[in-house]
C-alpha cells in the first residue's frame, strides 16, 4: 500500500515535469506580431483607457490648450484628468461639469470648436460614477475575415482620430468625419503611413500610443480590399 502510494505520486510529479517541460518548449506560433488577445471589456463597465481617455486627449491635449506646456492645465494622463474628477461623484466632478457647461465660450473645448457628443459625456459621467478608476480592457475586435466600415473602422476613427479632426478648426486642417473624407485621406497615402508610424509620416494619433496591431491590420486589410462603404 505504502509503496503503491509513493509510486503513483512518483508517477504524478513525473506526469506533470513531462507537461510542464512540454508547454515551456512550445514555439511561438504568432513569430514577430504581438498576440491578438479577445475581446474581454465588460459591456457595462466604462474603461478609461480605450473609451475615455483617446478622446479626452485629442479634444483638449491640442496645442495651446491643454497640452503639456499649455495654458492652465494638462490634460494628458490619467493623474491629470483624475486630478479633475471626485470618484463617484460625476455632478461634482470639475471635469464633467466643463464638458456640460451651457455657455459655448465657458464649455470646453470651447467655441468655435464642437462640444463633445452626448454619447461621451454620459460616458464620462458612468466611469466616474463607477469609481474614476485607471481601468482597461482589450476592446479589439480583431475580426481579420471581414473588416468592415461601419463596425471596425469608423468606430476607431471616431474614438482615436475626431477629436482633432473635426470641427470647424480641424488639425492639419483635415477632417475625419464621414466616410468620404477618410477615404480621400486614405488615397493620399499619408493615412496608412501616420497610423504605422512609418519614418517620414506624421505619427498619429498624435500624443497618443500607436493604435495596436489587431486594429492597425484592419485597415490595412481594408484599404487592400478597396475601401469598401461596407
Ligand atoms: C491630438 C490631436 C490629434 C489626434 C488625436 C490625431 N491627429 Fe492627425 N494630425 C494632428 C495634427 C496637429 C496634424 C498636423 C501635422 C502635425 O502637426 O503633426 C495631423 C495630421 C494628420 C495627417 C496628415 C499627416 C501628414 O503627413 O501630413 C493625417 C493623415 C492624420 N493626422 C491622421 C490621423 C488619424 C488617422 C488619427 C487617428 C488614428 C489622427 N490623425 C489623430 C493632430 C491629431
């Protein structure tokens, strides 16, 4: 009995020596691309690092503004921006009460440009509400078969790109906002390049880390296939 035991737990560190030695041995399948990790961002939660903060930092980080070495103060991070904010508490928030001001000249970012989209503001006020945290999920949706406009590309322009390229005053007085005037950015070679970060491009979004691999791809795949209003 005795021996039975110390043979079968022989046996079962043996067992799991061999697994482990076998996983550790693996070849890296994905080579030089970084993994496509799921989707794992949860529906209800508002994460700050995919949904707040890219627009926050293209609507306000513009030069002159609230950029670092502007005016007042930065806005550029997540200590800048929860510096601006009480956790829990959205209508007390000195952050949310300045996007939602009624005076166009009062409201940031302040007129002439386009205040933020309600859609955004109810955003902001729900990851405040929800503790303001420096929170972050993968929200790729690395789907490579069928890239679309309407569910891959536009949403990404929207959330990484419009904050400085729309308006009526629009970064390197270039507008990103519809279907049209992506494209005819596309076709003059300088929208691939920037967001590749490619040497002799303007790297965009600018002030911001490079948008990830799984959603840089699908653009390529999309202009490979024609730039379809799909
Ligand atoms: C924080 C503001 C900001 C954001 C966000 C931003 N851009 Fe720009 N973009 C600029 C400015 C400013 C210029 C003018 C060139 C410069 O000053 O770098 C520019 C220029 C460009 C150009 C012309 C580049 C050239 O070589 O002339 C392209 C294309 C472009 N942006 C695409 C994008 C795309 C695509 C995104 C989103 C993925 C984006 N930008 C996000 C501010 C921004």
């Amino acid at each position: 009995m005795r021996v039975t035991l110390k043979t079968l737990i022989l046996a079962c560190t043996m067992g799991v020596l061999l697994i482990s030695s076998a996983c550790r041995h693996e070849p890296d399948i994905i080579g030089a691309n970084p993994p496509i990790l799921p989707n794992n961002c949860n529906q209800d939660t508002v994460y700050f690092r995919t949904e707040i903060l890219p627009l926050l930092v293209s609507s306000c980080a513009v030069t002159g503004c609230h950029d670092v070495g502007g005016e007042s103060f930065t806005i550029s991070d997540y200590a800048s921006i929860v510096d601006k904010v009480k956790p829990g508490k959205a209508s007390k928030s000195e952050l949310y009460k300045i996007i939602n001001r009624s005076i166009p000249e009062l409201r940031m970012p302040p007129a002439p440009r386009q205040p933020l989209s309600q859609a955004y503001i109810a955003k902001v006020e729900k990851w405040i509400n929800q503790g303001a945290i420096n929170n972050e999920c993968n929200d790729d949706n690395c789907d490579t078969l069928a890239v679309s406009f309407s569910s891959h590309i536009f949403p990404v322009v929207q959330n990484y790109c419009q904050g400085c390229h729309s308006g009526n005053a629009p970064s390197g007085d270039l507008k990103l906002t519809n279907y049209g005037e992506i494209v005819n950015s596309i076709s003059t070679g300088k929208f691939l390049g920037s967001i590749q970060h490619l040497s002799g491009y303007k790297a965009m979004p600018k002030n911001s880390d490079k948008l990830s691999y799984c959603k840089i791809r699908q653009f390529e795949l999309w202009i490979d296939a024609g730039t379809p209003e799909n």
